[in-house]
C-alpha cells in the first residue's frame, strides 16, 4: 500500500468512520456513517486523497468531475496533485439543481472539448445515485464518461448500478477494508 493510501486509510477510519444510528441520504437506516468530508477538506487528508486518486486515473483523463458538495474537496485535490505532477488536469464541479441566475449552468468549471473523457469522483457509493446524477448531467453537455471512483464503497449495490449502467467502477476502500482495519487497530 503507498504512503498517501495508508495515511488515507488511517485518516478515514479515525475522523470519518462513525458507529450509531443513521438515516443516510439515500433514506436508509445504517449503524455506521463515513463523513468523509472530515477527511477531505485537511491538508493532509485532501493531499493523501489527492495522490491516491490521481494515481487510478486512467491515460487519457481530461477532467474529474463529481457531484456537489460531497464530490468538491475530491476532485479539487486530484487537480492540484495532478498539476504538482506536471500533468495538469481540471477539476468540474456538478450541481445538483441549474444556477438560478447567470448562464444557470449545471456545471462548474473550464470548458472542455466535446467529446473528453472525465472521470466522476464519488466520496461515498451507497445506492450509487448521486454520481449516476453526474454522469447523466456531464453526458448531456457532450463529454465522454465511463468510470466513476470513489473513496469508499458501502457495498449497498452501487457497483451493480454502475454495470447495469455500463460503468466501470473502483473504489479506493470498501467499507470492509475500513472496519478490518478499525478492528485490527483496537485489537
């Protein structure tokens, strides 16, 4: 396992990983949430998750891109990493409802070519519908998306979602990975 993913790992089972009673915004209940967000927006949290991601990225990525709020940290780090290694690529950020003013667009970011390749980045994949979102809306503006990465996968059918949907998806940790990890630690 590299630095950055190790130090990702430790990081997200010791500020994100929570045990109790949840609602998640998919309206399921679940005995455990993962706000990775406590993760995402320190320093060294955002830097481990940048290099982590950005390494996965496929050749030919021309932008990541995910759906706002959850999404925002994510692909802004890869960005900034991907530019500390020289190869610059954007970071596009998709709301869920139109600007209500302006140009009213649902996507936040450079402008790229039709037809380029983006890859959506995911926080945390449950039902799998919040970056299925993404990838509806950046398709409808003319981009090429395949791939959907995501920190953690809770292993609730997303995966399944995204094949259905022709989608091929990795996750940097499954939820497994993280509650092994947490028991070994208190072990």
């Amino acid at each position: 396992m590299t630095d950055s993913r190790q130090t990702l790992l430790e990081l997200l089972v010791d500020r994100a990983y929570r045990e109790g009673d949840f609602t998640l915004s998919s309206g399921q209940k679940s005995n455990y949430y993962i706000n990775c967000k406590l993760v995402t927006l320190d320093a060294i949290g955002a830097l481990a998750t940048g290099r982590t991601i950005f390494a996965t990225l496929p050749p030919g990525t021309a932008a990541v891109a995910g759906l706002t709020l959850g999404a925002d940290p994510i692909v802004s780090a890869v960005s900034l990493v991907s530019a500390l290694e020289a190869q610059p690529i954007p970071a596009l950020i998709v709301r869920k409802e139109a600007k209500g003013h302006g140009t009213q667009a649902y996507i936040e970011g450079p402008p790229l070519k039709e037809g380029s390749n983006v890859v959506v980045l995911e926080d945390v994949v449950t039902t799998g519908q919040s970056a299925l979102k993404a990838v509806e809306r950046l398709r409808g503006a003319g981009y090429v998306v395949d791939r959907i990465i995501s920190l953690v996968d809770r292993q609730q059918g997303g995966a399944e979602l995204y094949a259905q949907e022709g989608l091929a998806f990795d996750a940097v940790f499954t939820i497994a990975d993280l509650q092994a990890f947490l028991k070994a630690k208190s072990s």
